[in-house]
C-alpha cells in the first residue's frame, strides 16, 4: 500500500507523521516499508540517515522529486508498503504521487492560517481523484491545543475539513513536545521512552486509520 502524506501548508506535521507512520508499519512486522522524501528540504532523508547510525529498526530512504509515478511503480514490486513525505508546498511531486497512491493523509494544525489552505487541497484531491479513483482521502488535526477550553478549535476545524470531503480522522495529536524531541538520532515518538504520550497520539490515529481502511 502507498500513503502519500502531504499538505502544501508548512511545517503542519508531513514529515513528523510520515516519518511515525512508517515505524508504525515496520513494528506491525508484516510489511517492510519504504519512505520516500518527495521534499527538497530533506527532512526525512536526515532524519533516516541518523536513524541508520542507530541500533532502532532499519527503515529504507530515498529521495525523489518531480513526476515520481515512474518510480513509484517500480517500487511497489519491491516494499510491503511505501510512506511518501511531500514538501510544504504544491508539487509536482505531490500531484504525482496523489495520482499513484492507495492512501493520502492530510495533517492539518487547527489555525486559521492553515484551515485556509484547506479548500485549496480539497480541489487538489478532487483532481487527483479524477485520474486515481482508488485513492483514499483522510485528513488528521495535529499539533492540537490540550487545554480543554481550547477543545472548540478542533471541532471547528473537523467540520471544515469534513464539509470539504477531506475525512477527519476522529484521533488527533496534541501539541506536545514529544514530537520535537523524539526526532533526535531518528527516533519516533512510537519509541521515544522518556514520554509515551505523544506516541499514544500517533497509535491511536494510525490505529483508526487501519481500521478504516481494513473495512474499505
Ligand atoms: N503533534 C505535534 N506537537 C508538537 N510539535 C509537533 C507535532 N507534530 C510535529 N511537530 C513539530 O512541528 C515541527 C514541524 O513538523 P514537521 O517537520 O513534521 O512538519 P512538515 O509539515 O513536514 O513541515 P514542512 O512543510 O516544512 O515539510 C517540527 O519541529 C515537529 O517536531
Ligand atoms: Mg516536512
């Protein structure tokens, strides 16, 4: 399977859930992952080569821009499954990849700013959706405030990406400074010991997102 995980507003989230996503897949035991860095900014590519430095499970890397449908195709044959981390920006890449892919995951941070781009993304998907009729569109919120007086913001933002038609997942990840600190030497927050709760975050929604995809 192919996710593709983009959204072309910055610094919402691509890398830090592609990078989770793909450890999640590889701790699943039954799928040997592959992650694409479709972003010249090489977020993932560092984060992986620190992560080869590391006696963590061995999660392949490599760095493609452009049209990536070609390759893509090629290595299907070779990855149980492949997790692509896209730029913060429209692409070629990400257009490309979306025409491709089984599954695309789009983060989302509850904030005006970024809500903006959404009606954006759902014309992109719309037109990926055209040429990829399998595709299979999720949206998740990240990096949510955890002030429960701040809980409206989230709902907020949930409506608007379902009145998109960009499916919400019901989990989200809280703002916690797990993820920030869980990149050193290419950790996930998935194995990040000194705190489990921002791990506890990205099972509960890859866990949803299996078992939403499990029943498509
Ligand atoms: N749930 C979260 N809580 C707190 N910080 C987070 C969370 N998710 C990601 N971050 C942090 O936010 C920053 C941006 O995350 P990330 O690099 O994953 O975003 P991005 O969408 O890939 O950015 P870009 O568009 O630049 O590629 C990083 O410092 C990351 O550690
Ligand atoms: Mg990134």
């Amino acid at each position: 399977m192919i996710f593709v995980v983009c959204n072309e507003k910055g610094g919402s989230g691509k890398s830090s859930l592609a990078q989770t996503l793909a450890v999640y897949l590889k701790s699943k035991g039954n799928t040997d992952p592959l992650l694409i860095d479709a972003d010249p900014q090489r977020t993932t590519a560092e984060w992986a080569a620190e992560r080869a430095d590391s006696d963590l499970p061995q999660i392949p890397c490599v760095e493609l821009t452009g049209n990536i449908t070609k390759p893509l195709q090629d290595l299907k044959n070779r990855y149980g499954s492949i997790v692509i981390d896209c730029g913060g920006a429209d692409s070629k890449a990400m257009r490309s990849a979306m025409a491709y892919a089984d599954v695309a995951l789009l983060p989302f941070r509850p904030k005006r700013r970024d809500l903006k781009v959404a009606p954006g993304m759902s014309d992109i998907v719309d037109t990926a959706l055209a040429i990829n009729s399998k595709l299979k569109i999720f949206s998740c919120i990240t990096q949510a405030p955890t002030l429960p007086s701040q809980g409206y913001r989230i709902l907020a933002a949930k409506s608007l990406l379902e009145s998109l038609d960009l499916k919400p997942l019901n989990h989200i990840t809280r703002n916690l400074n797990g993820w920030d600190d869980a990149d050193e030497s290419g950790h996930s927050v998935l194995e990040w010991q000194q705190d489990s709760k921002a791990g506890e975050d990205a099972k509960a929604v890859f866990d949803e997102l299996m078992e939403l995809l499990d029943e498509k």
